[in-house]
C-alpha cells in the first residue's frame, strides 16, 4: 500500500460522502461562524475527490509505483465518483437523465471492451479524447452542482453537459476503433498461423501415405 494507492482508495471513500451532501439539500455547516450551503461542501468533496485522481496517477509514474491494485483500481473510483455524481445529480433535477445514462453507457462500454482485449493479450491505452472527457466531466459537474444555488449558471451547466456527452460518445468510437484494429490483427495472425500449420502438415501427410 504506497501513497498513489491510498489516494486511489480514498477517492472511493469520498463517493458515500458525496452523495450524502448532494442529495441532502437541507443541509447547513456552521464552522466558526460560517454557514457552508450543501453546494459548496459537495463542490469541495469533488474537487478534492478529482484532484486525488490527478495526483495518484502522477506519483505512480514518477516514483516507480506503478501496482496491479492501482491499475485496477483507479478506473473504478473513476467511474464511482462520476457516476454517483451525476445520478446524484439527476435526482436533484439539474442534469437530464438521458445524458447521464450515455456519459455512464460509455463508462461500461469502454470498460467492458478493455476486459476483452486483456483477456486477447492486448491493452488499450488511454486516449486523449478519454482525458479530455474527463476534465469536461469535472468541469460540468461543478458547474451543475452551482447552479443550484446560482441560476444563472445553468447556461454553462447545460453547455458543459453537451460538451461532455460529445465528448464521451467521440472517445467511445475512438475506443472502440482502436480495439477492432488490435482484435482485427490478432485474429488475422492467427489464421496466419493456422494455414502455416496446414501448409506443413500437407508434405507429412503425402510421406506417410
């Protein structure tokens, strides 16, 4: 258990914790005086629960720590973390439920055709349209979870959820070409080396005969 993986694991931890403060609406913080409205803990959850996200991945790769728990973890508390907020998010009615179903389709998408390519051997590597995505997923739920409080953002709210939707259907092709072309190859290898065999096997056959 190394720094990057406990990030990666408390960025799971914040998921119960976010949806608690999203969903509870009536919620008031005093500290020190200081009332906190429910938006602006939920947006501080996020943001902290999304830097966690940046900060693992860069320290893994920086100091060599790089594990089989964190390379499946992290995916998951990623998907965790945006799909509790944004269903938590539909349930407040302020993001449309048919976005939120295609964002996290695409979650499931991508995810099942990276397990299909692991079990061929072959790895998917992460795009720049899937990281894009995700700076648009963050980016939008902030902007949703204001507009709560604040009307007037509701414009960039919407904005930012189309973008992310655009975003997410464009990686998801991307994803999905790049598996076909590896899937594609592997299986024209394969009979590659199934006529190899017959070719070989043709001048035993006539020997023996």
């Amino acid at each position: 258990m190394n720094l990057p993986n406990t990030l990666t694991i408390l960025r799971i931890f914040f998921v119960p914790f976010l949806v608690a403060v999203l969903v509870e609406q009536d919620l008031r913080i005093d500290w020190h005086g200081v009332f906190v409205a429910n938006e602006f803990l939920a947006l501080a959850i996020f943001l902290a629960a999304a830097a966690t996200d940046l900060l693992d991945g860069y320290l893994a790769r920086r100091w060599g720590q790089i594990t089989t728990v964190g390379t499946l973890l992290d995916p998951i508390a990623d998907k965790l973390l945006i799909s509790a907020a944004f269903i938590s998010l539909v349930q407040m009615g302020l993001a449309p439920a048919w976005m939120v179903v295609l964002i996290i389709g695409r979650e499931f998408i991508v995810t099942g055709l990276r397990e299909i390519a692991s079990v061929e051997g072959l790895v998917i590597p992460a795009s720049a349209l899937g990281k894009t995505k995700m700076v648009l997923q963050v980016l939008a739920g902030c902007a949703v979870i204001l507009t709560a409080k604040y009307s007037a953002l509701k414009p960039l709210g919407t904005t930012l959820l189309w973008l992310v939707v655009l975003s997410a259907v464009a990686s998801a092709v991307h994803y999905f070409q790049m598996f076909w072309s590896q899937i594609n190859f592997r299986v024209q290898q394969r009979r590659r080396g199934v006529l190899m065999v017959k070719q070989e096997e043709k001048p035993q056959d006539v020997l023996t005969r």
